[in-house]
C-alpha cells in the first residue's frame, strides 16, 4: 500500500495525484459540467471522461483539494444537464434511451464527430453518477438532488434494448437506427458493464448474458498460472478503478483458482518483462520503463533516432506481449498500477523522472511518447494532449493504493453488489451482510 513508501516517493505521488484531480477543474464546463477529452483547444467532452470526473471529486473532498459544497455543486450541475438534456434518435441529441453519445459539444451537450451512442462510455459515465452519489449523502437538499438524479439516470438505461436481441451486448448505436456491429465478448473493459447492466433496477440483462461475455475467454499460462490475457492496460484497469475484485471471482476464475486482481498483477509483470526483453529495440524500453496501452501516438512511416524505418499506428490499443508496439509508451499507465504492484509502479516513476524530466505538461502525464524518434529531448515525441481518462485512472488509483476509498464507496452501492452476485462472482466483501 501507498503508506508504506518512502517519503519522497509519498511526495512525489501527492504531487501527481493533485494535478491529476485539478484537470478536472481546469477542462469542466461551468453551466454543463461536462469534462473535456483531452487539454486540446475546442477539445468536445467524453462521457467516459465525465464518469471520471465525478468520481474524482470526492477524493478531491477528501483530499483537502476542493471543498465539500463546490464539489457537491459541480456534480449537481453535471447530473442536471445529464438529467435534462435531450434523449433522441436523431443525430444531434445527446442521448437515446438512456445510452450518451460517446463524444458530446461541451457547451450544448449536441453529439459531435457523428461519433456512436456508447454502452461502454455511458456505463463509464454511470459508474462515476453512482460513486458520487455514494458519496454525497448529505441532508441537505443539494446532496438529496444528487442521489435522486443519480436513481432517475441509472433507473433510465435501456441495458436490454442494447442486447439488439443478441447474447451479448453491442458496443453502440448510430442513427437513426443502426447497432454496430460488433458486440462485448471476451475480457475487456466491458466487465463494468455488464456489472451494471446486470445490476440495475430497471432493464436489467440476465446472467447468461454475462456467459456469453466470458465464454471466450482467452487463457494462457505464466510461470505455472492460468493468466487471462488482455495485452493493452487499460482493460485491466478501467473495471478495477471502481471495483474491488480482491479476492473475488467469477465462474471462470473460480476454476482457474485466480481472481482479476492478481491477473492484473501478471498483467503488469508480463509488460515488464517484455520491456526488459524489448524485441522491437525501441529507445528507453526496459524493466522500470514500461506501459503499453490505448494512445494515441505518431502516424506514417517514420525514421527512428537510430536511423531505422518504422511505420507507427497512430492511435492504437497497445499491448504486451502480443502488440502492437511501435515504441510508444503510456507514462501515466504505471502510476494507475500502484495498487497491483507498488514497488513496479514507484520503481516506474522513478525512471521516469530521472531519464525524461521534461515529460510532464503542467504537472501531468501525456497521453503518450516515444523517445525511439527525434525530439527536443530524450523524451522524443511527446503527445501534445493530457487525456481525461488517464488523469482520472491517475485519481482513483492512487487514492484505492492509498486507502481504497474509492473501493470503499463502490462496495456500499447495492447495484454494484447485485451485479457482481447476478454475474457469479463469490468472496470477501459479498459474502458479508449487504448494505441497506
């Protein structure tokens, strides 16, 4: 746990941790709330960066960052414009049958880039509702709007519409009528998803739609484990932001006597081993230097520092060990790892700081860089954005390494309980008495 760091490192976390909480003061919008993407100028809002968000507030509460009633306040005016704004199956609303547009105008809430309604970011923008109203439960008539807010949007999603009469739950919906095409099976960041579809008190989806998520389950061994296997971070992590998995499992990984937290500790360690390894010879790689998932990254065919050609992917979901690898790294997705592997994830700071000094954008990580191609520094290319949802993973998972407090108010949402036990899982917390 974070507590048992040296000092400097404890320091040098705080440090992260408070710039990565204040993006959300610097890139909300005032009268919707909405959080940005990304730092860029004209940047539209995520909705999955606005799930973020409010869950980060009241770890910026109990940090000492922002007070209790702005931070009440900011969320009570996301949930309004949430609440208000216009659900539609035309092209310009900012919702449909309880499900947002992935990508929304910061100001009018309108659908931009006539991007896709989003299961997965609408169940990121309700796993933040549900948290801050875990946390905000107050007498007082501000937190009282914001858990009734929170019940009337959750209450709202349509899980069951987005099965599209299949087994398994489609990743999206264009208009003014069309699911996507493909659907959430296998391991993924979609484990939150089916958590709350299946929990939800309206439109709920049944447990064997969750089997039909896990059957394809890819499993491999390492070092004599059965490991599940998801090369980009980020899946392992976006789920892990908001549920405490200690010790619990599901039916898969109840038979292969593990539990997600400790395949996302395998998960870090096989990263770390292939940077050590560093098959592709990229500039920088190694044990303390790692962290391949979804960036975005240099496109085109490119000359390396070194003189070689490489064709770079542009933005892509990196992994390891399967790829793809184009030398690009995700600086902020070892500091997400604390609570997983905290000697890996201090050791990674550390290196950091030492070797690319000049990595940091007003006191943040970006979302990627690549010191395998020319640059100002030995950082190479550095992505001229800080991403929202890298800055909230930064959030929560310091705060869950510290203290688990974010884990402690997801455990006392009964939805999150009763998707959990509606989905298979078994251990520690639920088998304790459930929460009122």
């Amino acid at each position: 746990m974070l507590q048992q760091s040296r000092n400097t490192e404890r320091f040098q976390f705080d440090r992260l941790q408070s710039a990565a909480f204040d993006y959300f003061l610097d890139y909300s919008d005032p009268d919707t709330g909405l959080v940005a993407d990304t730092s860029l100028a004209d940047a539209p809002s995520s909705i999955a960066a606005t799930g973020f968000g409010l869950s980060c507030y009241p770890v910026g509460v109990e940090r000492g960052w922002i007070g209790r009633g702005e931070a009440a306040s900011r969320v009570l005016t996301t949930l309004r414009f949430l609440a208000q704004c216009r659900q539609g199956s035309d092209a310009l609303a900012t919702g449909y049958r309880g499900f947002y547009y992935h990508f929304l105008h910061m100001k009018t809430g309108e659908r931009v880039w006539q991007c896709e309604l989003s299961t997965i970011d609408t169940a990121l923008l309700i796993a933040g509702v549900l948290t801050a109203a875990a946390y905000f439960t107050g007498e007082g008539t501000t937190e009282a709007e914001i858990r009734a807010l929170s019940e009337k949007l959750y209450a709202r999603v349509d899980w069951r519409w987005a099965l599209a009469r299949g087994e398994a739950l489609t990743m999206g919906w264009r208009p003014p009528g069309r699911f996507l095409k493909h659907r959430w099976r296998g391991y993924s960041e979609a484990l939150l998803l089916y958590v709350l579809a299946l929990g939800a008190p309206h439109h709920a989806i049944g447990p064997e739609h969750y089997r039909a998520f896990t059957a394809t389950y890819d499993w491999i061994t390492v070092d004599g484990a059965a490991h599940l296997q998801a090369s980009p971070l980020f899946i392992h992590l976006f789920p892990q932001a908001w549920l405490d998995l200690r010790g619990l499992g599901d039916a898969p990984m109840r038979d292969k006597a593990t539990d997600y937290f400790a395949n996302t500790g395998r998960a870090i360690a096989m990263q770390r081993a292939y940077a050590e390894r560093n098959p592709g010879g990229f500039a920088g790689y190694g044990r303390d230097i790692w962290g391949l998932s979804a960036c975005d990254g240099p496109t085109g065919r490119q000359r390396l520092a070194d003189g070689r050609w490489q064709r770079m992917r542009g933005y892509a979901a990196r992994g390891a060990p399967d790829g793809p690898d184009d030398g690009t790294l995700t600086p902020w997705a070892p500091i997400a790892c604390l609570p997983f592997a905290a000697d890996a994830s201090q050791s990674a700071l550390a290196e950091l700081e030492n070797f690319y000094p000049d990595i940091l954008c007003e006191g943040r990580f970006p979302g990627g860089f690549n010191p395998s191609l020319p640059g100002a520094g030995p950082e190479g290319w550095v992505d001229d954005r800080v991403v929202g949802l890298d800055q909230g993973l930064v959030v929560m998972m310091i705060e869950n390494a510290r203290n688990g407090f974010v884990w402690e108010l997801t455990r006392g949402i009964p939805a999150i309980r009763r998707g959990l036990q509606r989905a298979g899982f078994r251990g520690r917390w639920l088998e304790t008495r459930e929460t009122a």
